[in-house]
C-alpha cells in the first residue's frame, strides 16, 4: 500500500507535517510583510517569493491528497486525517484571514481546499468546525472579501456557495446584516465581475427553503422586503440590477414553498404599485421580468381589497398595456401568450367592490316624549362612495405609458 501511495506522489510526506509546514510558512509570510523595512526591495520580494513557492507546492501535497491524482480516487482515511488535521489547527480559517497575502494560484489552491473540506465533510470541518460559533469569524472574512480586489472576490464568492450547499451553514448566513450588506453594497459594486459574484452568492441565499422560514417572522419580511424593491427593484440607474433582481423575485414567489411568502407579498399594494412602476421602463427585458411578478397579482383568485380596487382603477390601462407592450414576445413564446389573454381577461371581468355599509340611523325619538326632553339628533354619517373607495392612483410612469399607446 506504501508503494502504491508513493507512485501516486501521495506517500512523501505526513498530513500531519504537510500542515505544519503550512502553518510555519504562514508565519514566515506575516513577519515578512510586517517586519521589512523596505518591502519593494530585490531582496524582500524574493524572500517573499520562496515562501509563497513554499506554501504553493505544500497546498498542491493537500489538494492531490483531498483529489486523488490521474482520475484515481483519493484515499479516504488519509483525507480524514488530513480534515482533522486542518480543523485542529484552524488552518483554513488563517488562509482565510490572510487571503490578501497569497499568491493568486496560492488562493485559488486555499479554494480547492475549502471546497473539498466543505463537500465531503472531512474531519468534521463542516459539522463540527464551521457550525461552532467560536469559529463564526471565518464567515465575516469571506463575506468581506465582496469589498477587496476582484481575484479575492471571486475566490472566496466560491467558497461561500460551498457553505450554502449546508442548511445548517445557510441558517448561520441568513441574518439581516448579511443581507444588507448585499442589499446595500456587494451586489453595487462598481466592478462587474464582482457585483455578477455577489448576486450568484446572494441568489444562492435566498433559493434555499429556509428563506421561507427566515420570512415567516414580520420584522424579517418588512426589512427584506424594503430592502429588496428600494435598493434593487427600483434601482433604475443600474439596468442589470433591476433585471436580474425581478427575475429571481418572479422565481421565488413561485416556489412552492415559498406560497406563504407569495400570498403575503401580493396582499400588499405598496408592492403591486411598485411593479406596475417598473413595467413603464423603455427595456423589453425589464418590462418582461416585471410582467412575470405582475400576473401573480392579477392571477390570484383572493386579491386583498386595496390591490383589486388598484388594479379596477387602472383596468383600462393596464389591458392597453398588455396588448401593445409584447407583441414581439407574444410571437417568440407561446407560453407568454396565453398568459397575457388570461390577465387581458381577468382585468376585463374585474367588477368593482361593494361599497361598506353606512351605519344605521338612529331610532326616531317618541311622539310622547316632551320636546325639551328629547335629545338633540347627532348628524347621519355619510356614506362612502365608490369613488373614493378606488381613488387610489396608479403609478405616474404606468399611467403615462397607457397613454401613450
């Protein structure tokens, strides 16, 4: 068996030692970057240089360790061990924390190595490392690597969508102050690549069926939502926002076991108000995103009393709408096509509601009772009309476009 791990390049070193030589380079490199003088010097930067080399060639011994080597499969003690290891010293977490030190290669490697761990749960880094809050530090390292250089984003973007592959890891991540730094910051990052890493990341974090569960308590609901249509929905100036965002909203309501979610958030005429804004917008993608969230509104047989009368105010406008504004779409997706004749027709069956009953007048005073002895009768109420029961406007951008048409 020993000969065998040899020709597998496996064998030439301990897990034990192969760590530890990890852990004294790390400190080699922290000196190093601390403690010179003149760090931009020939001689600083290839100090530098042999260090990270050393770690590079030590992180490639564990990752043929974790991977196997030529399609042959790894050998499953030995990454335990490996696993345990690397928990016990709490390796992966100072890589983590010192991310901005490493060579690129010498992080995509850290990478490779926390994707293994997290995977195959070796040496319990998962179920026994991660999930212990002593450790929960190592989730704020890679979530504010969203605010360094593109190279760091990105790898530690990955290494968090390992994490929410776990429910357990999804329930650490799930809080409100994760979400308003995406809400807020990481997913408006002026580079590309890093906001598109972000809101993989941040797409994986609300897909999970604890979202559902996140949501059920009121104050989570009302923040998130907020958040999402004020820093997301509504975002105009940044047009990839707004379209990505409406596309993942249209996909949540839509799962299943989101339904409880669903039929709170289409109760609401705040957010139906909020749609109808974004379907005026000049983009044809934008305006089919918006159409997608849109329908769930008209769609739903038990609407709440503001959005029915909201969407019988605007009826008229809303079915000119609908017929002018995807006619290319209606060509090119069947699927959409029956979906817009059955809002055209839903909107077109809509009746107005009843107005409230006024109170009941009071009782007329006795013909036998003394004029000085009756009471003096209070004013009847007026009663409410229809008008006033439906007066609420539609949103200025989806009234303009009606008109336009």
């Amino acid at each position: 068996m020993a000969s065998v791990m040899r020709m597998l390049g496996m064998g030439s070193v301990s897990t034990r030692k192969v760590v530890d030589n990890i852990e004294n380079l790390l400190d080699a490199l922290e000196a190093l970057h601390t403690n010179q003088k003149d760090p931009e010097s020939e001689e600083a930067k290839a100090k530098v240089a042999k260090v990270q080399k050393d770690i590079k060639d030590d992180l490639e011994q564990m990752k043929l360790i974790l991977y196997g080597k030529d399609g042959k499969s790894p050998d499953a003690a030995r990454c335990t061990r490996l696993g345990q290891r690397l928990v016990e010293k709490g390796t992966i977490k100072r890589l983590v924390s010192r991310i901005e030190l490493l060579d690129f290669e010498v992080k995509k490697l850290v990478e490779n190595l926390f994707s293994a761990l997290t995977q195959a749960d070796y040496g319990e880094f998962v179920s026994k490392f991660l999930v212990n809050p002593a450790n929960r530090d190592i989730f704020a390292s890679l979530m504010q690597c969203y605010t360094k250089k593109p190279e760091i984003a990105l790898v530690c973007g990955g290494m968090l969508r390992e994490c929410l592959k776990h429910d357990a890891l999804v329930a650490i991540l799930l809080t409100k102050d994760n979400l308003e730094l995406f809400f807020e910051d990481y997913l408006h990052r002026r580079t590309f690549t890093v906001s598109s890493d972000a809101f993989s990341t941040f797409k994986m974090l609300i897909d999970n069926v604890r979202i559902s569960k996140y949501l059920e308590d009121d104050e989570n609901y009302a923040h998130f939502f907020k958040m999402y249509h004020s820093n997301l929905v509504l975002k105009f100036d940044e047009y990839v926002t707004v379209r990505e965002s409406l596309k993942l909203l249209g996909e949540m309501l839509l799962k299943r076991s989101n339904y409880k979610v669903m039929m709170k958030y289409i109760a609401n005429v705040k957010n139906l108000k909020d749609i109808m804004t974004v379907m005026a917008s000049k983009a044809n993608v934008i305006k089919f995103e918006a159409f997608h969230v849109f329908k769930v509104f008209v769609a739903n047989p038990k609407k709440s009393t503001l959005v029915h009368r909201l969407l019988y105010a605007n009826r008229v406008k809303l079915v000119e709408y609908l017929q002018k504004y995807h006619s290319d779409t209606k060509k090119e997706d069947p699927q959409f096509s029956q979906e817009q004749e059955l809002l055209i027709s839903t909107l077109r069956r809509l009746e107005p509601l009843e107005a409230p009953t006024p109170p009941a007048a009071p009782p007329a005073a006795s013909p036998a009772a003394s004029p000085a002895a009756a009471p003096a009768a209070a004013p009847a109420a007026a009663p409410i009309s229809n008008s006033t029961a439906v007066s609420t406007p539609a949103p200025p951008a989806v009234v303009a476009t009606a008109q336009q048409s």
